[in-house]
C-alpha cells in the first residue's frame, strides 16, 4: 500500500493565545480519530501551534483506506422474492444499497430464516478524498466558546481564517475547508517575511517555515527557546527568571520568533508588596519577574519580543516606559490603603451582600469569628487571636489594591495588618485564610491562619445548603465541593482531632435560624465526607476500603483516614482476601439471627480443637490488640490481627457453625461475633470482598 505524508494547515489571525495549547491539541487529535476510524494506520504525528496556525504533520498515510470483506445480509427470502420468484421492491432495494445486480443476490440460512446474503468489498477509498471533510468536522469539533464571522462570509471559527494548505506529500488536495479552496501556500512572519511561501512537499513545512519564514511552527521547540533566551537573560542579570507554566504557556502562543529582552525598572517600587509587582508585570504585560540568590525580587523583568529588533534598546525602553505607570498605579493604591486600618475598611463590608439570605460580608466575618473562636478553644489554640484575624479576614476585599488585583486578596491583608500593628499570627492567617485554593496547594502555616481557613468554608457550606442551594452535577457556584475538600485536607494533613458532626453544629449556631435546618448537620457532614472517596480514588486507593471504613459512620476525618490508610495497608497482604471472605461469611450468619449472640463465651463448650485454637487466637489477639486500638495504631492491629487466618480457616473446615446442640450453636456464633468485633474496631473488612459480577 503506497503511503505519504499529510500536512494540514489553517492560516488565521492572532489566535486567543490562553486557548492555543488546547486548541492544538484537539485539532491534531480529531484528526488521528477520523483516521483510525476510516482504518487507516498511520506513522508519527506533528502537532504545530503558532499564533496565526494550526498545523498537524501525520507521516507515512496511507492512500487509500483498507478493502476489507463483509457480510451483508438483507430482508427474508420469503419477502424478498414474488411467487414468480422475481425480486421484490425490497430485494431490489437490498441490491442497489450494496451495488449489486440481481444475478449476484444469494440466498442464504442464518439460523432463523432464509435470507438475502451478500459478501462484498468495502473500502479501497482515495484518502485525499475523506480528508477536506475531516479537517472541517475537527475545526468544528474544536472547544471553542464563542464562533465569530468575517467579511460577507457564513463560516464561523474562533478568528477569521485567511489561508489554507493541504498536502499529500507533494500533491495538493483538492477540497475546500471554511470557504478556502486548498493550496501549498502559507505565510511567513507578519513583519520578518510578510509574503507567502510555497511548499513544496509536506515535510518542507517547519525548515521552510523557520528560514525564510521567521516562524518556529512547533509549540514545544519554540517554548524550549523561550526558556533557555529568557534564563540567559536572567543569569546576564545576576538572578533567576521565575516561569509561571500558565504565563510561559501564554506567552509562547503570542510570539511566532521569540527574542527575549531584559529591562529595569526603579527600585523604588520594591517597596511595595512584590505579589503586587508580580502580578502586574505577569497578567499586564506578560513579563517574566527575576529573583535574587535570597529569593527577593530584582528590579528587572523580561519580555519576549516577536521579532529581532535592529535596535533592542529602543525596545526595551518602550517595554520600561509601558511597566512604570503600571507600577506606580500599584505603588499609589498601596500607599494610599495604608491610610486606612483595616478595622476601618471592615465597617464598607456592612453594603458588600454575600447572599442575599445570609446577609453582608460583614456579618459572614461575625460568623466566622464565633466559629473561630470555637475551633481554637477546641484545640487548644490561641482564640483571641482566631477571633481577631476573622474580624478582619475580608477588610483587604474593599481595598484599592486589591480592586485592580483581585490576586491580591489575603496577600495585601497580610501587608495592611502588619502595617496596622497587628501581630504577626494575625497578619499570616489573613492571607493563609484562603489556603489550600486548589488541590495540591500548600496549606496554612499558622495555627490561626488554619483555625481562620476551617471556620470561613464551614460557614460557607452550611449557610448554602442551610438555604437549599445545594450543589448541582454541573453547577456549584459557591465552589463547595472545593471548599468541602478543603476541610478535609485541613483536618487530616494537619493532624486536627476535630469531629466534623461538632464543627459544623458549631458553625451552625453562628447563623440566624436557617430555612433548612432540619437535618441539616447529617446533611453537610454527609455530603463532606463523600469528598473522601474522591480523594481516596486520586490516591489509587480502591472505593472498597473506603466503604469498609464508612460502614462505621464515623464523622472525625482524621480518624477516618487512618483507618482507611491501615485497612489500604492490611488489603495488600497475603491474607487479607480470606479473612475479608471470613468476615463476609460470619456477618451473612449474624445477619440472619433472630438476636444476635452472647457476648462471652463458655470455654466448657468449646468441644473441637480447631474451635479451641480460635478461642485462644481471639483471646490473645484482643490482649495484644487492644493497647493499639487504644492508640488509635489501627495499621499495627489489622496487621497483628492478619494471622488470625490459619485458625479462621481451620475452624470453618473441621468446625459445623450451625449445630444441632442450641447451647454449642449459640457459643460458635459468640465466637464468631467477637472475631468479627476485633476487626470492626478499625473497619468493616468485609467489604473488600469483591462484589459478583
């Protein structure tokens, strides 16, 4: 089978340069799919991305899909022939549907019935052909939010499309994608090569791109010259380039031949908070930052340029001249907030509505005062301090600072408390507060700054679902499943003995009577600790040992994930599967008992031997065991527990549980309860019994 390479190319304006990344990828990724679908197996795949392109080169395509062989089989004989043996409009139909003449219609048996039978070719199609439709259905396909249309035209894309280029080796195909008949043509840099640039073969593209064009086509090669032009540049310095992977992705999107450059600005402006500096160089103007050897910022950023300038310096005082009032917008807001205390700023959260039914700002940063309080008493915390740093958690919210930077908020808290006088503890949990904002971040330091971060999500999640607006499958405008895990994380990676039953009571009784209050503390605990099987399946942690744990409807997070963590360790032991099994077998004959057993047993009654070595295993286990459930040590336990199989074992093969003897019966089932009560102090293991397909 002949096989070429395939090159596709649609030539646009500027791209939207956060959505490029993806763009590419599922443009490249559509297309393979249309091609596996049509059997066609192809070699390597080319991704290009560049902000006037997408491009994807797929090697070594075959030319024609496969011919492959099918059976056709169409209606019964009995309707699809006459009395006179003619074809019916139905047979006819079945012929012409397969491209057949009525000579080479067969009857054949399916098992059922006699039948129309046809074995025929389908395949052998010209792949140029399928392909001005695959392009078309993968850029309609694209993720893309909102279509525009250009000019007079009916198509509709993400930017008007100018150009398009579709080659099979060094043919071009014939066909038309968005109102653009196809060609070998495509264009260079806007300013380095503003002209067009015939392929002459599809592999040509990326050399011929690059010189004369002044394009680096590849997404990834032209991001690994990014970082290596803007770390020199840094190192030139004397310090380190910081590349957020957003803001470098970013960047590499908006340049087709990057250059990077170096500029400074005044060092009078390092005397405002470096988030702010930051912030205002990265999101503005897409300048990477530079730190020192100690991690402080340098008065220095760099730009990557889209083209080689004859005269960079002219460039980069361009680039000097746009960051200053930007800076100094931030410099004037910092000075300016700093006139005002915080406590001062908290009275304009009394106009700020957080819900309509849970009324201001303000009073949310009463509610979590109480609960912070609450909290910090309950560990042993300092709760004036937690009290303190939740009364003005939200002040910074109406500040000039962060009203133009909204990723200010808790950072510039954090400046306006030290500023104020307030200490340190304070200062920190102000912006800690909103720690971790997404999953993975980094939690609180502070003891306050935690006990200020449980208190504003647990008011969040009970106020909400206190006023029924509870979480959707695609709608969760109050991001609570966020905030729900975030409890969680707080709770166990903290290492916090706190009951959620108790917490979210407690953030209750901070709240005007709630419209939904019946049940609503089983309610939210509820739905938090479900967060706990999502978490526990990121962790590669199977769903049963989390349901072998939740049997015992335990509500202390902290509790519940070192149960889970030991039962997740004694499933991967030899014996787990047969003591699990044992447990599912003595609860199924537990279950059915009008009463459940004694709870001692009567050693006189212990007639077999193996019944006798499991009284004396049992017995011996709960002495040795008990210390550590006490200690909560449950991965010690289950593992000193795990050979208790041999005796489980044998006693279930010499043993009859179910006696004719009502007074042995009853001592094997008070045996068999206290082996499955030394196991259910830390889970239901019998839950880790796979459940029959």
């Amino acid at each position: 089978m002949n096989r070429r390479d395939l090159l596709i190319e649609i030539g646009t304006e500027e791209l939207p340069p956060k959505a490029l990344k993806q763009l590419s990828a599922a443009f490249c990724d559509s297309l393979c799919q249309s091609l596996s679908a049509a059997g066609c197996q192809h070699g390597t795949v080319t991704p290009y991305a560049a902000p006037r392109r997408l491009a994807v080169l797929i090697k070594d395509v075959p030319t024609q899909t496969p011919v492959v062989s099918v059976e056709v089989w169409g209606p019964p004989a009995r309707i699809a022939f006459d009395d006179k043996g003619e074809l019916t409009k139905a047979g006819l139909a079945f012929a012409d549907k397969n491209g057949l003449k009525a000579d080479q219609l067969i009857t054949k048996n399916d098992g059922k019935a006699d039948k129309l039978f046809a074995q025929i070719n389908k395949g052998g199609d010209a792949i140029a052909q399928l392909i001005p439709a695959m392009v078309n259905d993968a850029l309609n396909a694209l993720p893309i939010p909102k279509r525009m249309r250009w000019g007079a035209k009916r198509e509709e894309f993400v930017r008007p499309v100018h150009w398009l280029v579709m080659l099979m080796g060094d043919e071009v195909i014939e066909g038309s994608v968005m109102g653009l008949t196809a060609g070998r043509e495509t264009r260079g840099h806007r300013f380095h090569c503003n002209r067009t640039l015939v392929l002459e073969k599809a592999t040509d593209y990326a050399a011929q791109l690059q010189s004369p064009g002044y394009v680096m086509a590849d997404f990834d090669a032209r991001q690994k010259t990014i970082v290596q032009q803007v770390n020199d540049q840094a190192k030139r310095l004397g310090g380190v380039a910081q590349m957020d992977p957003a803001l470098l992705d970013e960047v590499t999107a908006l340049v087709e031949w990057p250059v990077a450059l170096a500029g400074k600005f005044e060092e009078r402006f390092l005397a405002v908070p470096a988030e702010a500096l930051i912030s205002s160089m990265g999101e503005h103007q897409k300048y990477f930052h530079v730190l020192d050897k100690d991690g402080k910022l340098m008065p220095y950023f760099i730009t990557v340029a889209n083209l080689e300038s004859k005269d960079p310096a002219q460039v980069i005082d361009g680039n000097e001249r746009v960051i200053r009032p930007r800076l100094s917008d931030a410099a004037f807001f910092f000075e300016t907030d700093k006139k005002t205390r915080l406590d001062t700023q908290r009275e304009r959260l009394k106009t700020i509505v957080f819900q309509a039914q849970l009324g201001t700002l303000y009073d949310k940063t009463e509610r979590i005062a109480g609960l912070a309080h609450v909290i910090a008493e309950r560990l042993g915390a300092d709760a004036a301090a937690a009290r303190r740093a939740a009364e003005l958690c939200k002040s910074d919210l109406v500040t000039n600072m962060v009203g133009e930077f909204d990723t200010m908020q808790g950072i510039a808290g954090y400046y306006y408390a030290l500023n104020d006088g307030e200490s340190e503890e304070v200062a920190k949990a102000l912006n800690e507060q909103y720690l971790p904002r997404f999953a993975g971040d980094a939690l609180p330091e502070t003891t306050t700054g935690t006990v200020l971060a449980l208190a504003d999500r647990l008011d969040t999640l009970v106020g909400i679902f206190g006023i029924g607006q509870l979480p959707t499958g695609s709608k969760d405008p109050f991001a609570l499943r966020r905030a729900s895990l975030g409890v969680l994380r707080l709770l166990v990676e903290k290492q916090l003995p706190l009951d959620l039953k108790a917490l979210v009571q407690a953030a209750i009784e901070q709240h005007q009577p709630l419209p939904e209050a019946n049940g609503l503390v089983d309610q939210v605990v509820g739905y938090m600790l479900e967060r706990f099987r999502a978490w526990y399946e990121e962790a590669s942690i199977a769903t049963e040992v989390f349901l072998s744990v939740a049997a015992k409807s335990l509500t202390q997070p902290l509790d519940i994930d070192n149960r889970v963590q030991a039962v997740h360790a004694f499933s991967q032991l030899p014996e787990a599967q047969a003591l699990a099994a044992a447990n599912k077998r003595v609860g199924n004959i537990l279950a059915k008992l009008d009463s459940l057993p004694a709870d001692a047993i009567d050693t006189d009654l212990l007639a077999e031997p193996a019944e006798k070595a499991l009284a004396e295993a049992i017995a011996a286990k709960r002495a040795s065991t008990q210390p550590l459930f006490d200690q909560s040590e449950y991965k010690l336990a289950l593992t000193n527990l795990a050979d208790l199989q041999a005796p489980v074992d044998a006693f279930f093969d010499q043993v009859m549980v179910m006696a004719d003897d009502d007074a042995l019966r009853n001592n094997r089932l008070a045996l068999l309860q206290q082996l499955r009560a030394l196991f259910l102090e830390v889970a239901d293991i019998s839950q880790l019994v796979p459940a029959k397909a």
